[in-house]
C-alpha cells in the first residue's frame, strides 16, 4: 500500500486530500452539532426597544410583529414613536449603521396622551374598539375617558370617532417631572467669531 | 481626640463666612403676604386643610401629610387664607406648584401650644408622632422629613447618632450662628432625638474647624452629657452625609442605601433645634434661622425668618441694590440653585439667601473642550471620574454612565468649580441622571403597554374564536336541516329563528341613527354659534366660511332625519 | 438578487469600493502600495484572482453545501492565487521579488471570500465574473492612486520600476517632479499608507455628501405616515 | 424682580486652560535658557518657526472648520505645542522641517481628531516622530555644546544662523557632533569608562553628558514648579523617572562594554527630564486617573530604556510617548478608582446590568 502511494505521487496526492477532506468533513460536522447556537431570541430583544406604542406607523399591526420583520431584514427606521434613540438602540444591537427615519411612516413627534371631551362623547364604543392596550374605559351610551397612565399616544383613536372629541393632548411637565437639561455646548456651536460664541451664552 | 478619617477630593472655596456673623440673629417685621408651598420636603405634597376665607391662627396646620413620607405645612402667624393655588416655587425649574397665601393680621394670635418637658415618659413612637405633627424636616438640605428618618432609623439598631453641624457651603453661617446663640437647645434637641432612637451607643456632633466660636459654646453646653464634640478640618463637601459619616466613623454608606442600613443616623443641628421646639415647646416648625449675605445685599446677617415670608421682602430690608447683583441664589454658591424671581417664598430648606455681586460671583466664561487634566477626578469626594462621566453624559451611553457610578454623584459641584474649562459638569449629571430615570419610567410603562396590547390580542383571539365556533355550529345545523329530512315544521323554525336575528338589527340600527342626529344637531348647533360669532366681528370671508358649514351640518342633520324615518316605516 | 450591468459597475467602482468602502483587504492595500509598480502588480494579481473566482464559485454554487461552502470557496481562491503566483514567476519575476509574500496572501484577502460569498454564490456565471471584474477594478484603481500618491510624496518619483511589468520600454517613463534629493520617507513607511488611504476616504465620502445634497434638492418629499396600518383591525 | 438662572456650583477657582498653558510655557523658559546658551541661535529659531507655524496652522484650520479662531487660539494650546517641538527638534535644522513637523502636529494630530482635547496622541510627539523617521540625517546632527567646541570655533551668529536654517548651508566643521546616547549607541565594544575618558562629552561633564545635563536640570527645575503649581499630579514623572532609574539600575553591570549606561546617564541625557515633566504630563493623551498615571507613567519609563539600550535610535521619549498613548486607554479600563460606598472597582468597559 505505502509503496504503491510512494511510488504514485499523484495518488498520494489524492488519497492524502481525500483523507485530509474526510478529517474535516467530520470535525466539521461534529462541531456543528456539539456547538450549536440556541436560537437566538433576537425578536424578543428588539420588541424590548421598540416603544410600544402598537400605533401602526411602521406598517406592521403592532410592535411585535415589526420585531419579527426587522429581525427578518426589514429597515429599521419605520418607527417614528421611538425616533432617533430607538433607531439607535436597534443599530446598536444588530451592529448597522444607524439611519435616520423614514418620513414616509411618519415624524418624531413630542409624546402625547389621548383625551376625551367628556361632555362631547356620545358613547359610541368606537375609540375603545380602537385602542391597542385597552386605555378607554367606558360603556355603549355611556361617557368614555381615557386612563392617562396607560395610554400610549397611538392616537388610533382619533379617527374612529364619530363626534371628534378626542384630542391628542401633550404631556405637560410639571415640577415633578422637570428634568435639567443637557447644557448648550458653545464650543461644538458652529460659530465664525468669538463674540458669538459669547453671545450663546446669555 | 477621636480619630478621623480623610474623604477623597473635597475643594477650598473661599469661605465668605465673616461678613454675615458680626451681627447675631436678627427678627424681620412680619410680611403682608406669606406663600407656603405644599411641598417643601422630599415625598408626596401635603394636603390643604384649609378653605379660602378662613381666619387662621399662628401654628395652626393648614395642610397635613398625605402619606408615609410627607409632612403637614403650619401657619407661620395669623391672618386670613386668600389663596390656594399654583404659584412659583423655589426650585431649579422655576416651575410652579400648589401654594397657601395666608394675608398677615401681624396680631400672631397663638394656637395654644402643648410642650411636652416630660418627653422621657412618652414612648419613641409617641415622640416621633409629635415631631412628623409639627412638620418637622430636614433644614439642612433636601428636606427629608425628620420623623421618617427616625422611624426608620428606628426600624434597625443605630448605634450613632451624628450631628452635623459642619455647615461646609462658603456664604451660610445660618448653624453657626443658631449654635453660638442656641446651643443649650440644640443638646436638648438631640436628647429628644436619642430618645426617639432609643438611647444609641455614641452621639457625635461633627463641626468644622472653621467656626471656633460655635466649638466652644458646643462643648460647654455637652459639660456634662455623653455627647461627643468631633472638630473635622475645614474642606467643602465634608458636610455631605455621605462624607460626614465616613470621616467621624471610617464607615461608608453603601451605594443606594441609607446611613441606617449601617446603623448610623444622621441629623442635622437645625433640625435637632426644630425637633425640641416641636417636643418641648410644642411649636410647630414655622419659622427657621437663614443667612442673608453677599455683596449686593447692605446688610449680611442671619434671621430669624417665618416659613413662607418672600425672599423680596427679606432683601428689602438689607437694603438690597438690584443692579449690582449677578444673581439670586437660594442655599449655598455650589449647591443652591439660582432663583428667577424674587418673589419666591423661602421654605423650610432655605439655608441661605446669597445675592452677591458682579464682582464677587462673576458670570461664567465660555465652555471649553475638556482636556482631560483631572483636576476634577482629584476634586471629587465620591471618587468617580468626572470627566469620563461628562463624556459619556455628551453621547448619552447610559449604559457607561452607570457602570461609572453616575448615581452615586452627590452633585457637590467641586469638579464644576476646579474645571479649568469651565464644563458645568453638574449640570450635564443631573442631566443624564434624569434622562435615565425618565427612560427607565419609560420602560417600564412600554412594558406594561405590551402587556395589555398581548392581552387584548389573546382575548380577541378568544372572542373570534368564540364566534368562529357558534358559526360553524349555525351552518352545520342549517346544512343538515338541508339535508336531512327538511321538514315543514324545521324550515318554518329555521324562517323564524332568521327573522327573528334580523330584528335585533333594526334596533340597532336605529340607535346608532339616532346617536349620530343627535350628533349631527350638535355640530350644527357648534357651526351656528360660530356663524353668529362671525357676523358679530369676523370679515366677510369668514363669514361665507361659517354659513357654509352651518349649511353643512344642515344637510346631515336632514340626511339623517331622512334615515331615520325610512327605518321606523 | 438580480443587478443590472450599470449597478454592478458601479458598485464596484464607487459605491461599494472593496478598499475605500467596504474597507477590505487593507493589509496589502497598506503594505505594497509604495510605488505604483506595485500597486499595479498586486492590484491585477488581485483582479485576475477576484474575476477567476467569482466565475468559478458562482458555477459550482449550487452544488455546494451550505456547511462547506468557505473551504470550498478558499480552495478555489487558493487554486487561482497558485495560478497567478505562477504566471507572475514566469512573466514578472522581479515584480514577484518585490511584492513577495503579498502575492501568496491574495488568497486572505477579505475582498475575494466576500465578494465569492456575497455576490458569486447567489448570482449567476455572467454576473459574477463582471461583479469580480468590476470589484478588482475598483480594488486596482484605488491601489494605484495610493501607490501614486505614495511615491509621489515618499521618494518624490512617479512611475519608477514600471519596466519590470512593463518591459525595458518602460524605463524612461520615470518622472521626478521635485527634483532629485526629494525623500519623504513616512509616506513610503506603512503609516503613510493609512494617511493617504485616510485622506482617499474623505475625499471620497466628500464627494458623495455633495452629490447627495445635490440629489437631495432635486427629490421630492415622501408623504408622511403614508404607510400606516391599523393595528387594530378593521373599524366599522 | 427677575433674575438669570444659572447652574450650580456658582463661582470657580478661576483656574483655566488658557493659564495652565501660560504657566507650562513659563515653566519651559529654564530649559530654554540653558539650551540657548549650550547650542546657541538653532533652538530660539526654532522655537520661532514652530511656535509661527504651529498658530497659522491652527488657525487655518479652524477657520476650514468654522470654528471661532479667537476664542481657541486663547487656549494656548497650539502656542504650547510649538514650544515643545521647537525644543526638542535639533538646532539648525532647515526650516521646512521644523514646519513640516509643526503642521503635522497640528493637522494630523490634534486637528483631524477634533481639536484640543481629543486628540488621542500628544502632538508635538507625533510631529517630531515623522519628521524623525522621514528625516533621518537631519534629524541626529546635533550642535555640539558651547564648552566643547574647538579653539576658535564658536557657535553661528544669529544671521550666520538663519542662513543656515533658510538657505540650506551646512554649519561649520566641529559645530556639529554626536549627543551623548548618540555614542553609547555606536560605540559597541567599548568599557563606558573608557567611552567616559575618550570623549570629551563626558570627561568634562558634571555628571551626565555635557550641555544636555544642564538643559535636563533646567527642565527638572521648571518641571518642579509646575508641580507645585499644581498643574499636573507627581504620579506620571515620578513613575516615568523612577522606572528609567530602576531599569538602568538593574541593567548597569559596573561599566562592561555592553553596558547601556548609568542610571544619572539616563535620567539626566536626551530628553528625559523634558519628556517626564512636559510630555508624559500632557493630560488629554494621558490615563485619567492617578493609579492610571503611576502605570502610564511607568510604561512610558520602561519604553524608553528598552529602546535607547536595545532599540535603533538613541533617545526614545517621543517613541515611547506615542506608545504610552496607545495603552492609555487600556489602563484607563482597569484603573477605575474605588467610588465610595462600592465594595469593588470596575473597568471602564464595564455596562450595568439591568435589575
């Protein structure tokens, strides 16, 4: 045998690659199976960064199932509710490079709850048929409110009503929420001479 | 001598001290208006017990603690309540909040007041319930109530109590001054506080050695008590709790947790002076000594100075000259906030009013790039590193800031006041610490948003379901009416039973007609008030508008109508 | 996964550059682009290989398991790069002195296994031989411009040992603009290499950020919020 | 009334960046003196055209960045950097080196990466390492010292000087000479007593290389003062210096011919004392925290013995330096200081976990 291969150089060649190809194959093989990665809940991170809001801007009915798409390789800038920190937070975790959001699902808005002009609501049931996270107490006939802490400015409800009296109200700061803000940073401030610089100051 | 032990950082701000300690504490005239806030501590605001027109007396609560942690508002004299409402506030925002406006009778017509000299017979608890009664807080800094802090305290073993009377902040002389006058009261205060906690092993009075005076007048007044006078060297902040602890005792608070979590509580000398008024004399905290100073006030001393007096018209009486003052700072120069109006009500937490001049407190110069020198890092009694927090704080990475002990800031501002680039690093902690804590309030919510859009989901699911069933039910019942043996009686029902689920709708249907006429007569009603409007002032295009959609409102009000009447015939 | 002829050329050559994009195969873009000779070399080296295997990988695509695939597709790479190195021996033996072990190492050039993983193995025989072409072309072009400016600014020459691709006719093609004791020597050093590639970089996402504004005044504004759905269901 | 509200802490020590820069510029004039003194005209040429070049640079920049010219050029910073490299470039070099050196400290090094403050690599180093390894000849002709120079030769006038640095003339015969690390370097095979007695360099020294040991006091001394100003923290110098002595110290067999040199050799030739109290200082290209300075600073020392005893060039502050930069942030990552009220340190790499 070894005499054969010694003498056949090319059939060494060939018995040694083959040999070496089955070696591999099955290391290879071996590893796949040992080492396998459990399938990674990438979805279930995501929907963690998303906002739910279940408002729909991205095209998909709720938060969860443009999880799913963007795990899928959808664009992950669909989500005007979360806005540029959202997008960020995505880029980060799947390691892209951040995009800004596409306007065509709509824009950063401030966050805003809904409320019902109690005297105006006819009871119609609608909004509360409407509402992603059941925020609209209420019965048919009977004036509907909106629960402030749950509601998550989707703003779905808006349109279904018959009598308009849902507005979209911003939340307003009060001293309790007031929070400092980052200070204005003159010297990262585009400026062409010194004396704007101190102007931005005042 | 006991030993102590040396804080990291700290800085030596020049101490300003002398100016307002010539003269010993003075009283004001008693203001027209005074403004209590409802919030004056940390915890829920207290809640009005009062009505607009009530005569009140002097020391009668007007507002009692809503909660655990809150604490009751008193009239500081007698007068008439002449407003409840949203005034400005002395907090950074500037914002306002809830305010009692109590119109001066200046009689200070008493309630009758109940001391109790016999404290020892009563139980702690009973103690700690009159001094949360009285309103007692913290009048050192954040203004944690008093009663809380003991019964918690209490809750554990202490074994220190520690007084701090190191009053670090240049400027304020407020303790100083209330210790060289007051300082019998104060070892009686401190009496009534070991009481409420039970006898602890040792009481330290931690004072710093820049107030020689105070020292001595301590130490006479504990001659003959256990209590302990520590002298610490003069360095700012050595008066933070944190600081203050580990420099008398070697032991540090752990992050997140109190000094009762190590058996330590820790009480400020003008809160140990309110807790013996409100034990031993039964008055409740209405008024609080505070130093009034800097260079554009005529006169810098210490008052005696009624809870809810406006700082307006305690500069008034210091012969204050508005042009030369750079700004109006509540509380010390490098943790007071700066105040936008002078109008603002001092409240129980006001050490200090500083209103130094454009020399003295010069307006700040231009931001420039941080260069890394840390001087900060050195100046930093948490030992955190200021200036990778600031970097962080810039990109937002709130990840890094915690992992760099953002939270464990005390916001001491000594990295701010050694920055040789004038970084207001404070302010971009503060910040990022609120930004935090807005995102993680955001989370949760976002969670409990997903849960009940998950919930709905399922429960739809079910309704669906639900129906899906009875439909399938339906259908093969009907196809085997069909098919089966069809007979008179069976269709007949079947006719029946259609009919019968077609009624129901008529009914709906009229009600939901009638829903939307009784709308659309609203809208019209709307659309005819705005067209009279109109007439009355607005232009002729206007006018045409509002005509138009009145007609509008017309038409669906008929269209409707028209419906309606077609369904019921 | 169809592109057009015009797309692929010019993903190759501009938007999605190997060396000034994707940032691939910087080891010999640093290390042999000190005269243009060498960058020449290597970059049609590079191209031969990158054309060679496209071809190769995307015919043999579907024939290939998903588990083996990179060894396989190393292999051919390692079989063209042995081609190349050969033909370099037999036609250009002092170049093949020059460049060295660079030559041998095509065969770690990200640019090649992602180019034969990213477009040859999911597109067929014609285009990914013109993927392979245009992405060596693109690889060679940026080669040769760093290797230019390199020189240029290094030893102050332009042009020098281009006979020994070129033949002996190319001897007098040298130039020396700045005279003859001009030496720069950081810019023949590898550092050099990362400055001037640093500065292509710029230059180039320069020129894409001014295109862009240009594009961008010409585009019409998308509607907002355009694709929304109702996330709970039909309302009637 | 109403007031301007501004942030706590109110008030400031009054300490800026543009005064600390003031006072390292003051803290240079000694070593400057005694350079100017040992080498004549070449360092305040220099420093000139450095210092020139360096504020044209900054400003041209700044001014394609649109930033505020004025308000960054009060920094001092780039004047600073100027200074540096004009004192630590050789005497006589042609001119276009010194700027060639200057720009690219200011451009590449500082500019490119955002200005002052983040610049990963102290940039005078950088300037001085590119034109060190792209200049080789220019680079290691150094003025031979005042005291050494032969009988009737003196050192170049300040016109004779410019011509020289302008006009591309080479200076005089003896003028010129090797620097002391330059002859340990190239004379293998030598006892150092004999190096000692064969070169004049170091027989009439004091203690360590004639001119460069005063000009390495001088730089001791200023370096001192800033100390004492506090400017900048013991731990960075004292750790560069002492790890430099301790090496040459464990490496210093008594003289033999393989010898390196002595621990005074090293601490007080080429530029060591410059190096330790002007460049490894430099806080923005430097680890954060003072554990972080004492190993900073010690790499830095080690680096520098490591090269001058087995490397190819005879001084190594500037290599060294820029390798020191390198690791900073890496040291930065496990010199975390303890925040009161935690048990344990972090790295900085370290993310919180969520609870």
């Amino acid at each position: 045998m070894i005499e054969l291969l010694t003498e056949n150089i090319i059939l060494a060649a060939l018995v040694s690659l083959v040999g070496l190809g089955v070696l591999f194959g099955g290391l290879l093989g071996y590893a796949a199976e040992k080492f396998k990665v459990e399938s990674d809940p990438i979805v279930e991170q995501l929907d963690e960064l998303l906002p739910q809001t279940q408002c729909g801007q991205c095209g998909f009915p709720g938060c969860k199932p443009y999880a799913q798409s963007i795990a899928d390789g959808d664009a992950i800038n669909k989500c005007p509710p979360g806005g540029q920190s959202t997008i960020n937070a995505i880029a980060k975790l799947l390691d892209v490079a951040a995009p800004s959001l596409d306007e065509e699902h709509g824009e950063e808005e401030i966050r805003t709850v809904a409320f019902i002009r109690e005297d105006e609501c006819i009871g119609c049931t609608k909004c509360i048929q409407a509402c992603p996270v059941d925020a609209i107490l209420g019965a048919a006939k009977l004036m509907h409110t909106v629960i402030t802490q749950e509601c998550t400015g989707c703003d779905l409800c808006v349109e279904p009503c018959p009598v308009d009296c849902i507005d979209m109200l911003p939340i307003e700061e009060d001293i309790d929420q007031w929070r400092w803000s980052i200070p204005k940073n003159q010297h990262q401030l585009i400026a062409t001479s010194s004396s704007t610089v101190h102007e931005t100051l005042t | 001598m006991r030993q102590l032990w040396e804080t990291p950082g700290g800085v030596h701000p020049p101490e300003n001290k002398v100016q307002s300690l010539k003269l010993g504490i003075g009283h004001l005239a008693i203001p027209e208006k005074l403004i209590l806030p409802l919030i004056q501590h940390i915890g829920d605001a207290a809640k009005p017990c009062v009505a607009i027109g009530d005569v009140v007396l002097k020391g009668q609560k007007i507002a009692s603690a809503s909660g655990d942690l809150s604490a009751p508002v008193h009239a500081p004299t007698s007068g008439v309540i002449s407003a409840i409402e949203d005034r400005p506030v002395a907090h950074p925002s500037g914002m306002s909040a809830l305010c009692i406006e109590i119109i001066s009778d200046s009689e200070e017509r008493w309630i009758d007041l109940y001391g109790h000299t016999d404290y020892k017979q009563l139980s702690p608890q009973e103690v700690s319930h009159l001094i949360a009664d009285a309103g007692v807080t913290g009048l050192g800094g954040a203004g944690f109530p008093s009663a809380a802090k003991l019964d918690n305290g209490r809750t554990k073993p202490v074994n220190t109590l520690i007084i701090n009377a190191t009053e670090c902040e240049p400027y304020i002389t407020a303790d100083d001054i209330l210790i060289r006058e007051r300082a019998a009261e104060i070892i009686q205060g401190i009496g009534v506080i070991s009481h409420v906690l039970d006898m602890p092993r040792r009481i330290l009075i931690g004072i710093e050695s820049n107030k020689p005076e105070a020292i001595d007048a301590l130490r006479e007044a504990c001659k003959s008590t256990a209590i302990e006078v520590v002298v610490v060297p003069t360095k700012y902040p050595s008066g933070g709790e944190k600081q203050l602890v580990y420099i008398l005792t070697g032991q540090e608070i752990p992050s997140g947790q109190l000094p009762s979590d190590i058996g330590m509580v820790c009480v400020n000398s003008g809160t140990a002076f309110a807790i013996k008024r409100a034990v031993i004399d039964g008055q409740p905290l209405i008024s609080r000594i505070m130093t009034v100073t800097g260079d554009a006030c005529g006169i810098n001393r210490n008052y005696e100075v009624l809870i809810g007096t406006p700082v307006s018209h305690i500069l008034e009486k210091n012969k204050f000259i508005r042009k030369n003052c750079s700004r109006l700072i509540m509380g010390g120069p490098m943790m007071g906030f700066s105040l936008s109006s002078s109008e603002l009500p001092v409240v129980k937490t006001t050490t200090c009013i500083l209103a130094p001049s454009h020399s003295e407190i010069p307006e700040e110069d231009p931001q420039q790039p941080c260069i890394r020198c840390g001087l900060c890092a050195e100046a930093c009694p948490a030992s955190l590193l200021p200036q990778q927090l600031y970097w962080y704080a810039q990109s937002e990475d709130h990840e890094r800031l915690q992992a760099h002990n953002l939270f464990d800031c005390i916001e001491c501002g000594a990295c701010s006041y050694v920055c040789p680039s004038n970084i207001p690093l404070v302010q971009y902690y503060r910040s990022s610490k609120g930004n935090i804590i807005n995102s993680r309030n955001a989370k949760i919510s976002a969670a409990k948003a997903r849960e009940r859009f998950e919930f709905r989901q399922v429960r739809l699911n079910k309704a669906e379901q639900a129906r899906e069933v009875k439909r399938e039910a339906r259908r093969v019942a009907t196809e085997k009416a069909k098919t089966s043996s069809s007979s008179a009686a069976d269709i007949i029902n079947a006719a029946n039973l259609r009919a019968k689920a077609r009624q129901a709708s008529p009914d709906q249907q009229k009600a939901k007609l009638e829903r939307s006429l009784m709308a659309a007569k609203m809208r019209l009603d709307e659309a005819q008030e705005r067209l009279a409007e109109a007439n009355k002032s607005g232009s002729a295009e206007q006018q045409a508008q509002q005509h138009a959609s009145v007609e509008g409102a017309r038409q669906k009000v008929e269209q409707t109508k028209r419906r309606l009447e077609e369904l019921i015939r | 996964m169809s592109q057009g002829f015009k797309e692929i050329t010019t993903n190759g050559l501009w938007h999605n550059n190997p060396a000034l994009v994707q940032l691939l195969g910087l080891c010999p873009l640093l290390a042999v682009t000190s005269t243009v000779a060498n960058a020449l070399g290597l970059g049609l080296a590079t191209l031969l290989v990158l054309v060679g295997s496209n071809t190769i990988v995307s015919l043999i695509r579907n024939h290939v398991s998903d588990a083996v695939r990179l060894p396989v597709f190393v292999m051919v790479i390692a079989s063209f790069v042995t081609c190349t190195e050969m033909l370099m021996k037999a036609y250009t033996y002092e170049l093949y002195q020059i460049l060295g072990i660079f030559v041998p190492l095509i065969v770690t050039n990200c640019a090649i296994l992602g180019r034969a993983e990213g477009f040859a193995s999911k597109n067929s025989v014609g285009l990914a031989a013109l993927d392979g072409f245009m992405m060596g072309l693109g690889f060679l072009l940026v080669l040769v411009a760093l290797g230019a400016l390199r020189e240029l600014l290094g030893q102050g020459t332009l042009l020098v040992d281009m006979h020994l691709l070129f033949g002996p006719s190319a001897m007098n093609w040298l130039v020396k603009p700045f005279g003859e004791n001009y030496s720069f020597l950081i810019f023949v050093l590898p550092p050099g290499a990362f400055l001037v590639a640093g500065v292509l970089i710029a230059l180039k996402n320069m020129l894409d950020n001014m295109a862009k504004t240009r594009a961008d005044s010409h585009k019409s504004k998308p509607v907002k919020g355009a694709k929304r759905v109702r996330t709970t269901g039909h309302i009637n | 009334m109403t007031f301007k509200q501004i942030t706590s802490p109110h008030g400031h020590n009054r300490q800026s960046t543009g005064r600390i820069m003031q006072l390292v510029l003051i803290a240079t004039l000694p070593g400057l003196l005694v350079l100017s003194y040992q080498f004549g005209w070449g360092i305040l040429i220099n420093l000139f055209l450095a210092v020139l070049a360096a504020i044209s640079a900054e400003a041209l920049i700044l001014k394609i960045r649109q930033r505020p010219i004025g308000f960054y050029l009060q920094d001092y910073s780039a004047v600073v950097t100027g200074v540096l490299l004009g004192l630590s470039l050789p005497p006589l070099v042609p001119w276009w080196l010194v700027i060639v050196a200057t720009v690219f400290s200011i451009v590449v090094a500082k500019q490119l990466y955002g200005g002052l403050g983040s610049n990963p690599f102290n940039p005078a180093m950088v300037g001085y390492v590119v034109v060190l390894i792209s200049f080789p000849i220019e680079m290691t002709t150094w003025v031979t010292p005042v005291s050494l120079l032969p009988e009737g030769v003196s050192h170049p006038g300040l016109f004779e000087s410019l011509t020289i640095v302008f006009a591309g003339f080479s200076p005089m015969d003896g003028v010129t000479g090797a620097t002391p690390l330059d002859l340990f370097k190239h004379s293998n095979g030598l006892l150092v007593d004999q190096i000692y007695q064969d070169n004049t360099l170091f027989s009439s020294a004091s203690f360590a290389g004639v001119g460069w040991e005063w000009a390495n006091v001088a730089f001791l001394l200023g370096g001192l003062g800033l100390l004492k100003a506090r400017i900048f923290t013991w731990h960075g110098p004292v750790a560069m210096l002492v790890t430099l002595a301790t090496m040459s110290m464990l490496f210093w067999d008594g003289g033999s011919s393989n010898s390196p040199g002595s621990p005074l050799m090293h601490l007080f030739s080429g530029a060591s004392m410059f190096g330790a109290f002007f460049i490894v200082t430099d806080p923005v290209s430097s680890a954060v925290s003072n554990r972080g300075r004492l190993l900073y600073g010690a790499l830095i020392g080690l680096l520098v013995y490591v090269i001058r005893a087995w490397g190819s060039y005879p001084d190594a502050v500037a290599f060294a330096v820029l390798l020191g930069n390198f690791a900073a942030p890496f040291i930065d990552n496990y010199t975390v200081p303890r925040t009161y009220g935690h048990n344990q340190r972090r790295k900085a790499t370290a993310k919180e976990e969520d609870e």
